[in-house]
C-alpha cells in the first residue's frame, strides 16, 4: 500500500524552483509566456460560451480561422488592434485592461 508524502509543495514555491525567483530572466520569461497564454484560454473559453466555431469568429473579427486557432494555442503573437477587433465585434464584448505593478 502506498503512503502519502508530506512533501507537498505550494504552486509558487514550484515556480520559484523551476523558473527561478520573481526578477530574474528566466521568471520574467514565463511570466511574459503564460500571460499569452491565458489570452488564449479566455479567447477561446468566450468564443465557446458564445457558441461560435473558430471559423466564425474569424468572418466576425476579418481575421482567418488559422489566425483565431495560433491564438488560442499560444502560437501567434496578437497586435492590440486585433484583439480589440476579436473582441470587440467577432464576440461582442468589451475589453478591459488593468496593469499591475506589484
């Protein structure tokens, strides 16, 4: 029978050892990278509550579906005016930007 360990880790420690301490380079980096990344979840979370194929969204935003699907995986680098635009008129919402400094 398996026991348990009692050597649990908190989510931020794991992240202070795989990526390094808040500041330097390589923590910055996956900061940097998994805010993309969660543009894309919520892209695609929107996309999916709206009821709407990445296809769809493409004709709603004039963009192409091959365009809507990098984003969603975290393959394409997005301009602002595009984002504006996906949101804006291909999932009918409202962008809201907040910028934390701590």
């Amino acid at each position: 029978m398996k026991t348990k360990s009692n050597k649990l880790t908190s989510l931020e420690d794991f992240i202070d050892r795989e990526m390094g301490k808040v500041g330097s380079e390589t923590r910055e980096e996956f900061e940097n990278e998994y805010d993309t990344f969660k543009l894309g979840v919520l892209i695609q979370q929107a996309r999916e509550k709206k009821g709407l194929t990445q296809e769809q969204l493409a004709q709603l935003a004039g963009t192409n579906k091959s365009y809507i699907s990098k984003l969603e995986r975290n393959l394409k680098d997005i301009r602002f005016s595009t984002l504006q635009r996906i949101i804006n008129e291909g999932l009918g919402g409202h962008l809201n930007i907040s910028i934390n400094l701590d």
